[in-house]
C-alpha cells in the first residue's frame, strides 16, 4: 500500500512538472508571437507611412509637371513701383496749392511665351492706384490711358501682341507685330527706371496703350550697320462703336457718320550710330487724322472731329559711353496741326477746335526737345546721378497722355527740369529720390481742343490756371 501510494505521489509531481515546463514553454512562445506582431504593427505603420510620403510625392510631381508645362508656355516677369509725391502747385493768380503725402502702387504682370521659332507672344496687365483710395479715374476710360493713370485696383490689358517672324534667316528679315502694342514707357525712360528699354516709339512724342498693327524689317544687313530696322504703323487713336438697340453686345460701327475713327499710320527707322557701341537713332513721322475731340462724349451732335496733326521726331542716346558710366540722350519733337473749322459744344459751352477758337483754320506749328544724361559712380556703380531739361513751344502737341508721370511732363508748353538721385538695391531693385519743377508758360499742356494763350496774371480765369508745378518724389522700383 505505502508503495502504491509512492508511485501516485511521483506521478503526480511528474505531471505537475510537465505541465509547468508546458507552461513555461505556451508562455515564451505567446511571448513571441506578440512580439512578432509589435514588430508586424511597427513595420505596417512605417508602410503606411511611407506610403502618404510616395502620394504626397507623386501629388507633388504632378504639382510640378503641371507648372512647368504652364512655364513653358507662358512665362511671368514682374514690375512693382511704390511713389511717394509732394506738389506745390502755383496758380496765375500767385495762390498755391500744396498736395503731400500722396502714396501710389503700380503693379506690372508681364508675360511671355514662345509659341513657335516663329512666333511669340508678350503682354501686360497694369493696375495703378492710390493709397487708400478705389476711385475709378475718368481718364481710365480714354483707350490710351487704361492702366497708366491712378485708378482703382483693377486691372487693365496694357500690352498684348504676337510678334511673328518670317525669312529670319533671310537678307531682309521681315516681322508683324499685331495687338496692343509696346508703345508706353519708350526710350529715354528707362535710364531713371534702371531698366533696359522697354517700348519701341520715343517716349517724347507717344506715351500709352495702343491698338495696331506694326510691319519690321530688319535692314541691318543691307546697309551694313546692327540693330537697323524700318517700320510701318497702323492704329486707331479712337474708334467709335454704338450699340445697336434691343441687340445685346453688338457693335458694328456708329449709327451715323457725323464722327469718324481717328486713324493713325507712321514710318520709323531705327539704327545705330557707325562704330560707337551701345548707341541708338530713331527718326520718325506720323500722320493722325480725324482727331476727335473728346473721346469720352458719345453724343454726336456736339463732339466732333477737330482736324489732323503730322508729328516728326529725331532722338539720339548714348549708353555707358566708352566704359564711362556716363549715359547720354537728346530727343527733338515738331507738331503741325491742321484743324477743320469744328469746335467742339459741351452743354452749351463751346471749347473750341483744334489748338484754336471756332471756326479756325490757320495751321499751327509746334516743337519740343529732351535732354538728359546719368552717370553712375561709386562701388558697382550703386549710386546714379541723372538730370534732365525738357522745353515746348505755345502750340507743341504729342501724344503722351498716357504717360506714368501723372503730371505729363513731356508734354509742357513752358520748360521743365528734373534732377534725381539713385540707390541701386540689388540687379532688379532700386530707390530714387528726385525733384521736378515745371514752369508752365502757356495754357492748355497736353491737350488739343483750345486756343493756347500765354500765362499771365491779367487773364481769365487766372485762379485756376497752374503757372508752376513742383514736385519732390521717392519712388521705389523692382523689375524681375
């Protein structure tokens, strides 16, 4: 029995045994698997993710692939100007006006694509403003004034023409430029912008927007001299459409033919001086005819057309003469007016015609001449000096209404200075502090519908008539 007893007893701890080391062995082998599958959640969520990083990467991609295919098609540059202004203006009478702290923006969005080897396209949207201020400027309304004048924050196609090239591998390569053309901002402005030129036509004889359509040919293999071009121009100065009544968006001309489009052609050769690098000639004629007198007045019975104006021009500029850092311009302008006998009648009051009272038809000859220099000096040239004179006679007339000097300098009846002072920031931006003053010496700068008379302080209305104008300004300038 005792032995029997034994037996059960050392079975039963051999069981026991055995079924601890089972234990032993379930538990190190859970132990594992749990491991096993830390490790399994560990490497799941490292998959997981590196998989939001490959979507993010391949939305990225794509990002890029789209933006580069719309580069390569068109490409943005950008022009931004910031203007601080102070006027003192001086009235016949001897009063004055002052108007300080005026701050503006203009923005430039410029655009460029390659469309073919023979063909591109350039263009502009402007928006130029107050601070402060979303007063929409009449004169935006006048075609060749639309993003050049301060208005509110819109913007307005300034530029946009396809240039398209034929036999460029040629003797006489030829070229069409058709749109809205690179007519504002011409040379010599872009010696005080620090930037390469940036229009085609002399900016003291046109300044601002324009529609048309320019024929080149590029002559500089026939008369043996570089960057020698002769141009043809055609443009609309002002086109008169009407709404056809109770027919949405039709305009197909006027109802009438008491006013004519004003239409205007011109010839332009562009060359280089012989043997002196950096140099550029213009000479230049255009004819503008049917003149109307306020582009703005729809109303047939009263606005008119006023007469013709032919306008010649001859300039000349030096850049950077002999490594000198010294830049050299002179432009020469001549008006010869043409008016018809019309005047134009606003509510009853008569303006006048064509430089003239009512009813005149004598011709009026007009003149103007542009001087300047700049000359850049200390480390990398970083400060530039520039003045300028500019003179125009009683019956000088041009066509730089749009211009971005909100006081239309070049356009003065009197004599006109201006002297500045550079701070070249970096390649793309600079700051310019500068002083202009314009002593007016006959009425009606810049206009065509009116009788120009000497300023004095013995005629009528001489309360509001500007005898001088001065201005000192801070203008800070990024073309990238």
């Amino acid at each position: 029995m005792k032995k029997i007893l034994l037996t059960l007893c050392v079975v039963t701890l051999s069981l026991s045994a055995n079924t601890k080391n089972d234990n032993t062995v379930l538990l190190k082998s859970l132990m594992k698997e749990v491991k096993t599958l830390k490790q399994e959640v560990v490497s799941l969520k490292k998959s997981k993710t590196q998989y939001n990083q490959s979507i993010d990467d391949i939305y990225e991609n794509i990002d890029r692939v789209e933006a580069e295919g719309f580069q390569n098609k068109i490409n943005f540059g950008l022009g931004f100007k910031t203007n601080l202004d102070n006027f003192t203006k001086t009235y016949a009478d001897g009063h004055k006006v002052f108007n300080n702290n005026i701050w503006s923006n203009k923005l430039m969005l410029n655009m460029k694509a390659n469309i073919t080897d023979n063909m591109n396209f350039y263009g502009r949207l402007s928006m130029y403003k107050y601070w402060g201020s979303s007063y929409i400027h009449p004169y935006t309304y006048y075609d060749n004034m639309q993003g050049r004048v301060p208005s509110d924050s819109s913007l307005y196609v300034e530029r946009a023409y396809i240039n398209w090239f034929l036999f460029k591998d040629s003797l006489l390569p030829i070229a069409f430029t058709i749109g809205r053309q690179p007519s504002s901002d011409g040379p010599s402005n872009q010696f005080k912008d620090n930037t390469k030129r940036k229009g085609t036509y002399s900016a003291l004889l046109y300044d601002g927007a324009a529609d048309g359509i320019v024929f080149t040919a590029n002559i500089s293999k026939l008369i043996k001299l570089p960057k020698s071009y002769l141009r043809f121009g055609y443009a609309k100065g002002f086109g008169y459409s009407q709404t056809i009544p109770n027919v949405s968006n039709a305009f197909i001309g006027a109802s009438n033919n008491d006013i004519k489009d004003t239409n205007i052609a011109g010839f332009f050769l562009d060359t280089t001086v012989p043997n002196v690098q950096n140099s550029f000639i213009q000479v230049s004629y255009s004819k503008m005819l049917d003149i109307v007198a306020n582009p703005l007045d729809k109303n047939s019975s009263q606005n008119k057309n006023i007469g013709d104006v032919d306008l010649y021009g001859a300039m000349v500029q030096f850049t950077n003469i002999n490594n000198t850092h010294l830049d050299l311009f002179a432009q020469y302008g001549y008006s010869h007016a043409k008016p018809n006998k019309n005047s134009y009648i606003d509510n009853g009051v008569n303006y006048g015609g064509l430089l003239g009272d009512t009813s005149d038809t004598t011709t009026k000859d007009g003149h103007s001449f542009w001087l300047g220099s700049r000359y850049g000096f200390g480390k990398k040239q970083k400060y530039k000096f520039g003045l300028e004179y500019n003179q125009g006679s009683k019956n000088w007339i041009n066509l730089t209404q749009g211009s971005f000097d909100i006081y239309n300098k070049l356009a003065t009846r009197g004599n006109a200075i201006e002297t500045y002072m550079m701070y070249v920031i970096n390649r793309y931006a600079n700051l310019r502090i500068g002083y202009v003053n314009i002593d007016y010496k006959y009425t009606r700068s810049g206009w065509f519908v009116g009788k120009s008379r000497k300023i004095s302080n013995s005629m009528d209305n001489v309360q509001n008539i500007v005898d001088n104008l001065k201005s000192v300004y801070l203008k800070m300038s990024v073309h990238f």
